[in-house]
C-alpha cells in the first residue's frame, strides 16, 4: 500500500482507469515547470510531488468543481475555527492519518542518524508550550472527578548513547480529564489541570501523581467531525498521557480515530501498594536521543 | 505526465527511491480501512484515492512534522483570510493548477453527455452571485478609468444540440479594472462596477459596453501569495474578462498563475467604426449546453 507514482514511465492500460488518461498530459508538468530557478530546493522538490500527487488524485477520482469547492469550504472553516487554543486543520490532518505518518517519518529519520530511542507518537492539537514546571512527586490533577483512578507514574530517562541516567531531563506531560476534555477545552478544569513539566533527578528518576486515562472523542463540532461521521467512523481515542503511552487495556487500541498507536507504547497499569494517594502505579523508563 | 499509483502491483525498485519503502507497508490501508460501511459510495471513493496519495506523497519526500506543520498553518491562515468577499483557500488551490485542472474533468464530463459546448474556465474567487441584470446595450463600466480602453462586446448564444439561437439566456460577465482589482477588492469603485448580468434578445443576441481586460497580479498578501513567491513566480494572470474570455494580445498567456488559459478560449479585439462610446469591438458567439 505504499506504491509511489512513476511518472516516467509510459501509460499502460490499467493506468487509465478511471478516465485518468483523457485529461490533457501535458497540464501537470505545465504546472511543475512554472516553479521558478531561485525556489529553495528542498520546497521544489517537496511542492513537485504535492502538485503531482494531487492532481493524480483528481484524475483518479474525476474529481468535480462542486467536490472540490466543498472540499476548499471546509478547509477554510477548519481555519477559522482555529485559534491558539485549538487547531482544526492539525485535526483534519489527524482524521487522514497524515500526522501519525509524518511522525513515523521524522522519527524514523531520527533513528536512523542516531540509535534506537524510545518510539514518538504525535503531538495532538491540545499541547501547550507554557506548561508549568512542578516539582518531583507532585500530582498535576487538581480537580480530580469522582469516577477517576489516581495514578503514580515513575521511570528513569537513560541517554540512549552513552546509557546512563539523565540528571536533569525536561518532561512534559499532558492528558485529558475523565469526560474526555482538556483543560484548555473545559472552563469548569483549573488553568494547566493535568499538564505540567517536570525535571529529572541526579539519578535521572522522575515521579508524578496523574489519573487513569480514558479513551475520549476528538472534537467533533467542526469540519474534522462532520468529515468522520460521512466516513462512518467514530471519533474515540483510546486511553493515553501524552509523552505519549496507551493503556493496554483500553478501548480503541486498535481503531484509534487518528491512527497514533504503536505497540511499543502500550502500557500496563499496575495495583500499587502502600500509597493512600494513587491506587495504581505506571513504571516507563525512556530512552533519550541526543539533541541535534 | 498523468500516472497514477497502482497499488495493486508488488513494489519494484524504482518505487522505493526516497525511503518510501522503509515506513509501515500497512499504515495507509489501515487508515482506509476505517471508513465505515454506512459512507456514501462516491465519498468512500474520493477519500480513498485522496488518503492514498497524500500518504504517497509524504513518503515520496519523507515529509517531516515540522513541514507538515508549515502546511497547517498555511491551511489555517488560509481559512481565517477568507469571507464572503475572498476566498484564499481557493486562490490556494489555484496556484497549484487544482481549480483549472476540475475545471477540465467537470468540462469533459458534461461534454460527453451532451456534445461540444462553449469551452469553460475556472469561476475564480471574484465571482458574486448577485450581480444586478442590466438592458441590452449598457456599459458595465460606472467608474471607468482615464487608462481604460472602452469596448463593446457582442455575440449570438446559440443552443448546441438545436443550433438555434437562444431567446433569454441569461450571461453573467465580471471584470477586473484597470489596477486589478475588482469591485468588491477596492472602495474607489462603486458597488457592481464591471459586474452585471444580460439577457439574450429574441434572436439569441447580446451586446454591452466593458473594457479592454488587462493583465493583474492574483492577491498576493495571504498564503497563496507567499508560496507563489517561494515558488520563485509571478503572480500575473493574462488580461481576460470572466465569461471567460482571454485576449489574443495580453502578457502571460503561457504562464498564467492559476493555469486557465485554454486556445479556444483566446479572443481579438477589433477595431470598432462609428461608435464614439467604444474604440474597440469583440465579436464572440456562445454555443449552450443543455441544462441537467
């Protein structure tokens, strides 16, 4: 399923299925060629495929003028739904699994310059870059609702090169409350409700009191929603922190509304004991790659 | 320069230049296969070939998160430009030749049920639909510039299928002045300056009083602006008048920024003899199409 276009070579019957071969042959090189000699190459190269990709697609499908200007509405309504506390083309992109690849992409990059570090999943619409920092073994729930299951999540950050623990790594984390709401969604959640950034001990340890996840819609009032429901699909995502780790046990594993689940990101809740502030404890040591 | 992925086929060589083939061969028709048995068959059709090629296309260039981000907030910015006055997703669009090339599938498709009509451009974003019916013989012109060269446009509408002349064919025509800019883009003109509507007479005829069109850059302070010039290209559209009709002897006829211009579609302004209200005269018959 990831066969690419080539283009060079002759049009072969099955490849005009669909009436893709009886539009004008020549438009879309038309096109490429207008892109002119000083364009930064990496965008010539980026903007060639995304223009051959695309039209390909029209052709394909005969695409017509009315699908089309539906499409452009409700890309411009996905923008003026956006604001700095929601983003509804991210959303758009998620519902396609465009953001899950580009991720499998950037990571795998990564990897391959670097060592095997522990696996990237997306960042989502609902990260924000002013969380405060707390300290070691705080809670960051400060309304915690009744049908929540306290939980303490502990590990260590190794280097992923030279192996030892990382004195003083950033973490940051962010989840959604039990009705399924960030606190930047939800005025009856404190400001930075279950979000917060922590640093690492000497011994490169981190602790924090969160709740259980639980699997949640994305939202689904805008064009990202009405997208899902033409396409027969639901809007859950299963249960999940973002740093990001999914509960083994929850729903929507293996059907996430934004494709963002890896296996190795699959984690087990465990009882804990001795601990009247959380029931259950989580454990995940992470491997850090170098930064650039 | 119109192939298309064939998904069907193992992978060859040539297919996996790029890293293409290193990211999860599953990943796209796991995200296909989410769509539900309850969608439209037409929608099921359209979002499988665009989730197919997008996918394509972001392995293709190895797109990373950080440009797939740059992308979404063009998107969004996009969106929160646009209002009932411009449409900056469209003008998007545009740019990389999408309109024009709907334009050509819807065009073939209605050619093909019918027969040979009066060959179609793309509506572009300046298009309004309460443009106010004028007589026969008026000037759409109110504020016309000293720059302006006045002529006087005429034809016969002709049914395609009864070769017969139209009586009371409705031709909507809309212009932009001679700085570029249409009416609803600039306060020094009155409201439906260059817009209006005719009815054809009993013999099929019709016949006003514009100006000669003249070349103008598309609206290049939004998104679409900025890719045109990290494209490393101009912004100009050859002189036309939107019914559409483009002049013989304007600028940019081979490289128009949104890639409308078709040969048939080419016109020659003539002089015009013993009209002291136009220097100029345009000759053009219509040919209709059946309506659905």
């Amino acid at each position: 399923m990831s066969g690419i276009s080539n283009t060079n070579k002759p049009l072969e019957p099955e490849d005009t299925l669909n009436g893709a071969g009886r539009y004008d042959p020549n438009f879309t090189n038309h096109v490429i060629s207008s892109i002119g000699p000083a364009t930064d190459p990496r965008l010539r190269k980026v903007m060639t495929s995304l223009i051959k990709h695309v039209h390909d697609f029209a052709r394909e499908v005969d695409l017509t003028v009315d699908e089309w200007m539906a499409g452009v509405d409700m890309i411009n309504r996905a923008g003026q739904m956006s604001t700095d506390r929601r983003n509804e083309g991210q959303l758009l992109c998620d519902v396609i699994g465009l953001e899950s690849l580009v991720d499998e992409i950037t990571f795998k990059a990564a990897a391959d310059a670097k060592d095997a570090v522990t696996q990237s999943a997306i960042l989502g619409p609902f990260f924000r870059h002013d969380a405060p920092l707390r300290s070691m073994g705080d809670s960051i729930s400060f309304d915690t609702p009744k049908d929540a299951e306290v939980a303490y999540m502990h590990g260590v950050v190794y280097d992923v090169v030279t192996k030892k623990p990382v004195d003083g790594a950033e973490i940051d984390i962010w989840q959604a409350s039990t009705n399924g709401l960030y606190e930047q969604q939800d005025p009856d959640q404190q400001e930075h409700n279950l979000r917060g950034k922590f640093r690492t001990e000497k011994d490169g340890s981190y602790g924090f009191y969160c709740i259980r996840p639980t699997p949640y819609p994305v939202p689904d009032d805008g064009p990202a929603g009405e997208l899902l429901k033409k396409l027969d699909r639901h809007p859950f995502r299963p249960a999940h922190i973002h740093l990001i780790i999914f509960d083994a046990e929850s729903k929507y594993l293996d059907n996430d509304s934004v494709f963002a689940v890896k296996d190795s990101l699959v984690v087990k809740f465990e009882p804990r004991q001795g601990d009247e502030k959380a029931a259950l404890e989580l454990k995940y040591d992470i491997l850090l790659g170098p930064t650039e």
